[in-house]
C-alpha cells in the first residue's frame, strides 16, 4: 500500500495516517461490498445444489464451494487490511 509520490516528505507516524486512512477509506468499503454482492450469488448456487452442465462435469458440492471462496477472498483481503492498521497503531503508539 505504498504511495511513494506521498511518501517522500513524510515522517513514518505520517505515513502510518496514510495507511489508516488508505484501509479505511478504500480497502474496507471495497471488501464489504465484494462481500455482500458476492453473498446472493453464492446462497443461490447451493440452494439449488449447482452441478456442472458439461456431461461428465463437476459433481455438486464442487461448484458452490468453488463460488463460496468468492466470499473468502474478501474477508482475507479485509483480515490483511486490519494487520496493516494494527502495524500502523504501533507506530503511531510510539513516540
């Protein structure tokens, strides 16, 4: 999440506002909204207990477990997001 245009004259408890307000204002709201739309699509696919069309295709659970890691990968990027927060609360705490 380095911005070296901005980067440059800024001292580290700076940069450390920047990453903040970078996940805040950016990573989370992408995350929550990837999440929710995504979250439809993939109930529906196992209520209807989606299988392959192709003859011999994919056998059922394969499809919406396949289609549910759309709801994991926003929740790994918002997990990596609160680790950069927390390592910019570090370096804010310090002084």
């Amino acid at each position: 999440m380095r911005v070296d245009v901005f980067y440059r004259g800024m001292s580290e408890r700076q940069r450390a506002w920047v990453n903040v307000g970078g996940v805040v204002l950016f990573v989370m709201p992408l995350c929550g909204y990837l999440f929710f739309e995504a979250l439809e699509y993939v109930h529906s696919s196992w209520a209807i207990r989606e299988v392959s069309r192709d003859t011999g295709g994919l056998p059922y659970p394969a499809i919406p477990l396949l289609k549910s890691m759309l709801l994991l990968m926003p929740l790994a990027v918002l997990l990596q997001g609160m680790s950069i927060i927390l390592g910019a609360a570090d370096k804010l705490g310090r002084r």
